[in-house]
C-alpha cells in the first residue's frame, strides 16, 4: 500500500471509547473510516472515570484542547486511601509538586463518549450501529485484503470490548470472571465531596469523586458469585457496605434505586501475546482487559486509539508499509499495557481482594508508612505517558 493508492480503508468494530479514539486518529491522517457497532443504538453505558494525565494527554492528541477537557466533568485530585471504618491508611499531601502528580478530571463516561462521537463524525468516519460482528479473514500486510462483514479493508481495528468476539476468532482467547462485581451509581453532590477518595476492607472497595459541580460517582467494588441475580442494588450495596465510614453511607443513603447499575468485572490475564494478527491490530479491553484497581481502562484505551493513527495510520498514508507499522504499534503498546495490568493485578491483591483479620491490620500499618515521594514516583509511571513521535524509532 502507498500514498499514491486510491486511499487506506479501515475497518472499526466497536464504538466505544477505543474504536472512536482510532476512528478519530485514522481519519485525521487521512484514512477512510467505518465503524461497526453491534448495538443498534450508539452510547455509553457506564458512570463516571477518573481522567488521569495520560488520559488528557491522549484525548487531546486526538485534537481536542483545554476547553474541551473542562467540559467532560470537574477538575479533582485523588487525596488517598482510606479503612473500611474511617481511619486513613494513606492520605495524599495537598502540596504543589504531589498536586500535579495526582491531578485527575472527574468525568462522566458518557461525556467522553459523546465527545468522541461528535468528533468522529465531524473528521469523517462513518458510524454503522446495529452491525454486530463474529468472524474476520485478517488477510496479511503487503498481500490479500482484510474482510470483515462482507467489508474489505487495508486495515481492521478490534475495539470490541472485554467479550470481544474478534479476540476469540483470531486468538482464542477470552476474558476470566475476576471474583468480583461492582456497583456504579451517579448521585447528588455534596460540599463535602472534593476529591478521589477510597476504602477498603475484607474482600472489598469504595470510592467516590465529583464528576460535575452538581453530580458524584460512586462504586462499590466486592467479593460475590459470578452471575449473582439482585433485585435490590441499592439496597444491597446499602447491606454490603453497613458498619463503613460515614461518607459511605452517606452517599449510598442520598443515592436514587434507578441510578444504581452493577457489571461481573472480567479481565484479560496477561493480555494478548501479541496486539496484531494480518492486517488487524486488536486495541483497549480486547487486547488488554484490566482489572479496574490502577483506573487506567480508560485512559489506555484513548492511548491506543490516539496511537493506531500516530504510528500505523500516519507512516502508512506516508508511503510506508503496513508490517513494520504494525509492528511498531505492537512494540510501543504492548510493554507498558502488560505492565499496567500486571500492576493492577498487584494492586487488587494488595487492596480490594485481600482477606479479613490481621492481613487489613498489618497491610494498613505498613501503608501508613509509604513516604510521599514513592506516592508520587508511582502516580508517575502510570500517568507520565505522552504521545509518541512517529518519526521517532520505537524503544
């Protein structure tokens, strides 16, 4: 394929926040774009996220600027960690240098959704809801074209989800039930809430922030049985969560029963051996589904979509050939997500997974004594990320 072709065709299953980021990225290096969404209506389900600096970085690489961060939701910091009963296992100092590292936007994921999803139209890509796809020939780079619904494309994009079916196609490979389910809700805003703030106690989480002036997130993240069938969310969010700080409470108490959604948390151990497969690159929860304890879901996957256009969108529309783009994509991206993911799987054993008795004690005493400086250090290997050069060699 080169720059003198009629033009790079490009295939998107999924419309999520992966798909939209790289539908975006690849039209505004001149690629055509279809996006192929099995819902038959185009949306977000979910609640809130907190929008770490990597995130904006990636969400304004896609085109996007200051004003249009402000807009997704309101401006907060994560301020710490707190015991089941109240008392703080590891606060984070509000100082300048701690402030930038912890800076967080706290978004209602239908906001971002919506942002995107104007934003892909507006640079061209078409949007195809009710077009569930099953199966894709991947074709190979430099021979046969891709073929996905009856489509061929010089390029195909996975962005379906952690039940991806086009992972299971090409990879065999399927996401595994974590052991935990958790609660998300949207709910009135009080003075008092600020700032992230989290708990945790035997064998679960909770954790809030503000997602607008008038509006806060909320979930409650706990042990139970795969496929657990509840009547009453709220009211068993209320039950789980009895004898828990008074924030806690509070916020289930001025919680509506209808805001309140609940989802079996999956992931994707490892991640995918490998992110390409022919001409397919697979992206976000498809290639790499995280456990939710690091909170970088969403943030990789707009790394991943900004990054499909930066270094295979852009090189190929260049001249460049198909191999070597995806290759680099598979080199830059694959490293730091299995890092993220092996660090959320750490973090869950340290934290929400881990058991009653003496292991919250002693866990909770030697937290007590993280210095700010490993706080910080850590914040920034999650959250430095910036966008690559494409004419920069991948390391």
């Amino acid at each position: 394929m080169s720059s003198n072709s009629v033009g790079c065709t490009a295939v998107v299953v999924g419309a999520g926040i992966a798909g939209l980021a790289a539908a975006i990225s690849l039209s505004r290096t001149g690629w055509h774009v279809t996006v192929l969404e099995r819902s038959p209506e185009l949306g977000e389900i979910g609640a809130g996220f907190a929008m770490s600096r990597n995130a904006v970085a990636a969400f304004c690489g896609l085109g996007f600027d200051s004003d249009d961060v402000a807009a997704l939701g309101c401006a907060t910091r994560a301020a710490g960690t707190w015991a089941s009963d109240g008392r703080p296992i590891l606060t984070i100092r509000d100082d300048p240098a701690t402030r930038e590292a912890v800076a967080l936007i706290g978004v209602h994921r239908r906001r971002l959704h919506q942002a995107l999803l104007r934003r892909a139209r507006q640079v061209g890509a078409q949007i195809v809801p009710d077009s569930p796809v099953t199966t894709v020939v991947p074709g190979e780079p430099g021979g046969p074209r891709a073929m996905v619904a009856g489509r061929e494309a010089d390029l195909v994009v996975g962005a379906d989800g952690m039940r991806s079916a086009m992972r299971g196609d090409l990879f065999e490979a399927g996401a595994v039930y974590s052991g935990f389910s958790s609660w998300r809700a949207i709910t009135a805003r009080t003075p008092a809430e600020t700032t992230l703030r989290q708990y945790w106690g035997p064998r679960a989480e909770f954790g809030s922030m503000p997602v607008s002036e008038t509006e806060t997130y909320w979930y409650g993240y706990v042990a139970m049985p795969e496929r657990t069938s509840i009547a009453d969310e709220l009211g068993a969010a209320e039950r789980r969560f009895t004898g828990w700080a008074a924030p806690v409470r509070r916020i289930l108490a001025g919680t509506e029963p209808e805001a309140v959604l609940r989802h079996d948390v999956y992931h994707l151990p490892g991640g995918l051996p490998r992110y390409t497969a022919g001409r397919v690159v697979m992206i976000g929860d498809a290639a790499h589904g995280f456990l939710p304890t690091m909170g970088q879901g969403v943030a990789t996957a707009l790394e991943d979509g900004l990054c499909v256009g930066l270094l295979i969108g852009a090189p190929v529309a260049a001249g460049g050939s198909l191999a070597p783009a995806l290759a680099g994509f598979d080199q830059a991206r694959r490293p730091r997500c299995r890092a993220l993911g092996r660090a959320s799987v750490l973090s869950a054993r340290f934290g929400a997974h881990l058991g009653g008795g003496v292991r919250q004690s002693v866990r909770n005493a030697l937290m007590r004594l993280t210095p700010a400086s490993a706080v910080d250090r850590g914040a920034d290997a999650a959250m430095s990320w910036t966008p690559p050069d494409p004419a920069a060699p991948v390391r």
